[in-house]
C-alpha cells in the first residue's frame, strides 16, 4: 500500500459501452412553464428577454409583442430567449 492517499484507490471511471441500452427517460407528465409578457401581461411558454426603455431593465415579452418592441426603438436590446418546455 504506498502513501495511505484515498484517491490513489479509487477505481477509475468506466467508458459508455455503445452496445449496452440505457434505461429510456420517463416523459415529462407536467404542464410547461410559462411567463407573464411585461408588455400585454398573458402567459407564453416562449419568451425573449429585451431591454425596451432607457431604463435599462431587463424584461420578458412575448412573440406576439416582439416586433412592437423592437421596430423603432431606439432602446430596443436583444438578452436570450426563454423556453419554459425546458425547464
């Protein structure tokens, strides 16, 4: 036994074998989450983050509010898209 170390005994990580099937995943059985839009106030389960006042805040809008927000503003920011089926 050399040095009494712990980690020296610990069995390394086994490789995926490709020809052995993996137990599927269960579906999801749950509603998808949704936001409210800051601009018309309804639910979506897709929304995109925007900065749309000088303000600087940043805020979720949905599809449909979207291009409202952003033709013409001149504060108009673009922050990521949030899905709530993944989630």
């Amino acid at each position: 036994m050399r040095g009494g170390n712990s980690t020296e005994s610990a069995r390394p990580p086994t490789p995926h074998n490709p020809n052995e099937t993996r137990p599927m995943a269960k579906p999801r059985d749950r509603e998808p989450k949704t936001k409210a839009c800051a601009a018309c106030g309804r639910p979506t389960v897709v929304a995109y983050r925007v900065r749309r006042t000088a303000a600087a805040v940043w805020e979720f809008v949905c599809p449909d509010c979207l291009e409202r927000v952003k033709s013409g503003n001149p504060h108009y920011a673009y922050g990521g898209t949030w899905k709530g089926e993944r989630h």
